[in-house]
C-alpha cells in the first residue's frame, strides 16, 4: 500500500476536558466524522493534544483509527469488526479511542497511514506501540489490541524522521538526480505488468508526466518506454470503460483487482497524462480514455453551480462487478462532496494542460472557475484553508504547505493562461504567508510542525510555485527561498531515487521538486537527444 510520509499539524483542537471524582471525560467535537459512522458502536473524539493529555493522566493507551469515506475496507472494517459488541465494549473500557478522517486530516494521514484503513496504538505517554494497515479478523484484532495495551514504551520512535542532506544547487546536482531517475527506471519498471515494481500497482501519473516531459526534453526514448508500458497497466486494469474514470490502485504486480474508489486529482491528472501522451504518440487509446475520463470528472464531480470539484466517489465493488446493462440501471456510488483545496488547485492545472493539448476551451473555463472558487471561498489570514465542507460551507485546516503550495501554483498557472489580478494578488498573499509562517529558515524548507521532518512534495509545488512567481512579475526575493529549498532537499532526492527501501511508494513525491529544477536550468548543458 501506498507510504505517506512524515509531516504533521494541528487542523483544530475541539476537545473539552472535564475533571472531576478522579474522572476525565473528553467530550467529541461536532463536527468528529466518527460520530457520522452509525455502525460503530466504539467511542470516538477527535484527535487533539487533549486525547494525550486524559490518557497519560488516566493511565490509558490510545486507538488511532485513520480512515477514508470513500474507503470500501474502512467501512467493511467498522462494520464487520468495530461495530462487534464485544470489540467495542474493550475499546470504550481500555482506551480513548480517536477517529480521523483522511480527507480532513492530513497532518496525520502523512505522519502515520500507510494504507487504509489505518490502525495506531499509543501508550499513555503518547508514543506509538504498534501499527497496521488493512483488515483484520475479530479475533486478531482483539488479541492485537489486547497485547499492545500491556507492551512498555519502545526506547526509539518506530518511524525515524529522514534527515535532510543539503547538496549544492547546480546543474551537476540536476544532472546526477537525472540519471538517478534513469536508473530508477532500470531498476523497477515491470516490463511484463506495466507500472513499477512488484507489490501493488498505483498509476502515479505525475511520475509518467514528468517521465513524459523528460522524453520531450531530451529525445531519450527510455522515458517514453516507461510512460507507455506503464500506462498499458493502468488502461488495462484501473480504467472504467462503463463510467469512465479511474479506480485508485490494484493489488499485486499483475494488477489483479481494483481498488474502486476513484479521486479527482487521481482522475484530473491521468486525464491530462493520456491528453499529452496522445498528442507526443498520436495513440488513440490515449485520446479516447483522456475524453472519457474527463467527461466523467465533469458529470460526476464537478460542481457547474458554485465551481470547483467534489473531492471522491466512494467505492462499491458489488456494483463495479455488474454487468454493463445492469450498471447502466443501478444507482452509481456517492460521491462526496467536500471540496479539497490542494486537490481542486491539482485539477485546475491537468484541466490547463488538457485543455492546451487537445483545444478544448471549455476546459479552460473549467479550470479558471474552479481557480475562482479557491480564490474566493479558501484563502484567509492564514493563506489556504485544507479543506471546504459542502454541506455547511465551513471550512477547515489552516497553515498546511500542501494547501498553501497547490493553491498559489494553481492560481499563477491560470494567471499564465488568463491574467487574471484577483488571482495573481490571492496567489501572491498565499506566498507571502507560506515565506512569512512555514519557511523554516533554519532547516530551509516549509513545515508547518518544526519538530517533525519536511515533506518533500509539498516543498516541491512550493519551489514550483516561488520560480513561477518571479516569472509572471512577483516578489524578486521568491527565487532565493525556492533555492534554499532546492539545496535542502538535493541529497534526500537522490537518496529517495537510489537508495531508498520504498522507492517505488515514494518516487512521485521528488516530481515537483525535480520540476522546480528544471526551471533553473530549462536548457540543460551537453544535452543531446537520444533516440
């Protein structure tokens, strides 16, 4: 399953601690999603510094319950295990148990899901026990729970930070993650499969993008092989040729089965893949999927009344195993309608670049009023909200560097296609804030938590973001903060490529970073085509 990697905040802190008759009692918040989870009979807070601060004073470990509603196993999980009586009743007596959303929280997802549905145990000083991912019976999970309430503090944290490896910031530098790149492909692209590595199968279509950038760049046609065989895997075994879309992933090297639910920045980026790679190979499949795709993020998630995309449709594998007469006469899956702002900026640019590639304008409009509604409803004082909250227009998550950087690049990709002045004055605020609060000068990158390590695909858009600014008329001190950025993170990229156990996992997080590069030196020394 997919490795997040480490980086964490405080969305909000909405639990009320109540001491009384040796007791505390930390009330849920109104808004905690595990409270919209009936089948569960467990009783779930909201994560908060409170939950550490009850249990270490009530001698209580604490269960850490990460899941995603568009998560066909995470619901399967807390129907069929947590909403057991008898599961439910060691829970609520033996631990404070916390729900966390994915979508709403990704401060945690990043500091510790590595797949869904996401379990952690912590003792009551508040370091991790034990942790999994996936399904488990309810005898194994019991006996799991049971033992790690009675395991003693580990000596060293389970998840060890990455240490940040400046490397200075030249064109060698590049030239060296270039081929470390190459060699990333050499060694794990699966050439009987498609994709990349052995274990389970995900479309990382920024890596193919990227991967497709570089063959334009540079005539080496490796790249192109990659993109191509990859994406036979990908047409092969997660595309919807009754709805149209994509699904998330398949288990195992040979794509076996799908994964259903499908996200929009998943589906707006394959969109824009298959749109470029038709146009470089002139490939119909390409261009057929491209449009199928697209009219399915415009039919099924788009919202044409207030602009902007809803974030997921929900899994349901008995109704993606109908047959296509009977799908066709069945009721589609839910789609949730939350609107996730670093996901609506990534949507906004794939429909640019789609709409670039194939002519279409209406894409463009698309694009420009999904940008529109960012501008309008998730930037504050504390530059871009995480997330919009359909239902209620609330919104949630300030201070996050994902948010903050797909926001900003968004609207300066748009300002490119459209100069629009709210966009290129909202993007610049957003910039300013993100130098201004979350640039650690110290370590030279964004975090918005200084004791955990920075995340380098959200340092990546950021750089991004920083060099497109200068390039439409921003700030002259943003290219500095972006090198600053680029040098912090040379030796963890190169490592990441080279060196690193969960390369494969982890690969498309160095995209952007690699991007923000290539726009130091967009004309590479001694680079001669290959064919």
């Amino acid at each position: 399953m997919r490795r997040l990697w480490v980086d964490i905040s405080s969305l909000s802190r909405r639990f009320l601690p109540v001491f009384g008759l040796g007791m505390t009692v930390v009330f849920p918040a109104a808004n905690a999603r595990g409270q919209d989870h009936d089948a569960s009979k467990v009783q779930f807070v909201e994560h908060s510094p409170a939950v550490f601060d009850a249990a270490q004073r009530d001698g209580k470990p604490v269960f850490l319950f990460i899941s995603a509603v568009w998560c066909y196993w995470c619901k399967y999980f807390e129907q069929q295990v947590l909403a057991d009586a008898e599961v439910a009743k060691y829970l609520n007596r033996h631990y404070l148990n916390v729900f966390a959303d994915h979508d709403r929280r990704p401060d945690l997802v990043r500091k510790y899901a590595r797949g869904l549905p996401m379990i952690v145990l912590f003792g009551p000083e508040g370091r991790v026990r034990q942790s999994f991912a996936g399904v488990l019976k309810k005898e194994d999970f019991l006996a799991i729970v049971k033992h790690a309430a009675t395991l003693p503090p580990p000596t060293t944290d389970a998840r060890p930070g990455t240490v940040l490896a400046p490397a200075p910031v030249t064109w060698e530098t590049y030239q060296r993650l270039r081929d470390e790149l190459l060699r990333f492909i050499a060694e794990h692209l699966d050439t009987v499969y498609g994709g990349f590595g052995a274990g389970d199968k995900y479309p990382q279509p920024r890596l193919l993008a990227y991967l497709l950038e570089l063959h334009q760049a540079t005539g080496d046609r490796r790249y192109l092989v990659a993109v191509e065989k990859s994406l036979d895997g990908i047409l092969g075994a997660l595309y919807d040729r009754v709805d149209g879309g994509f699904f998330r992933f398949a288990e195992g090297r040979e794509w076996r089965q799908p994964h259903y639910e499908k996200l929009l920045h998943l589906n707006a980026a394959l969109a824009a893949l298959l749109g470029e790679a038709h146009r470089v190979t002139g490939n119909t499949r390409y261009r057929e999927a491209a449009d199928r795709t697209t009219a399915y993020l415009l039919r099924n998630l788009y919202d044409a009344t207030a602009g902007g995309f809803f974030s997921s449709q929900s899994a349901d594998p008995a109704y993606y195993r109908l047959s296509v007469a009977d799908r066709r006469a069945a009721r589609q899956p839910p789609v949730n309608r939350d609107k996730v702002t670093a996901w609506n900026a990534e949507a906004a640019v794939a429909m640019l670049a789609l709409s670039q590639s194939s002519g279409r304008k209406d894409l463009r409009e698309v694009a420009l009023r999904t940008l529109e509604f960012i501008r309008a409803n998730m930037i504050g004082n504390k530059g871009a909200f995480h997330l919009y909250e359909y239902r209620t227009g609330r919104r949630y998550g300030e201070g996050q560097v994902d948010a903050n950087a797909w926001t900003a690049l968004g609207l300066l990709e748009g300002y490119r296609v459209a100069p629009t002045k709210g966009h290129l004055e909202a993007a610049e605020q957003v910039l300013r804030f993100a130098v201004n609060e979350l640039f650690d000068a110290s370590r030279g990158a964004f975090t918005e938590d200084k004791s955990s390590p920075p995340l380098l695909d959200a340092n990546g858009v950021m750089a991004q973001a920083l060099f497109r600014a200068q390039q439409v008329g921003g700030r002259g001190e943003h290219p500095d903060v972006a090198r600053r950025v680029l040098g912090t993170f040379g030796g963890v990229t190169r490592v990441l490529l080279s060196e690193s156990e969960d390369a494969v996992a982890r690969a498309p997080e160095a995209v952007y970073y690699l991007r923000a590069y290539a726009q130091m030196f967009p004309k590479m020394p001694g680079d001669e085509p290959r064919r």
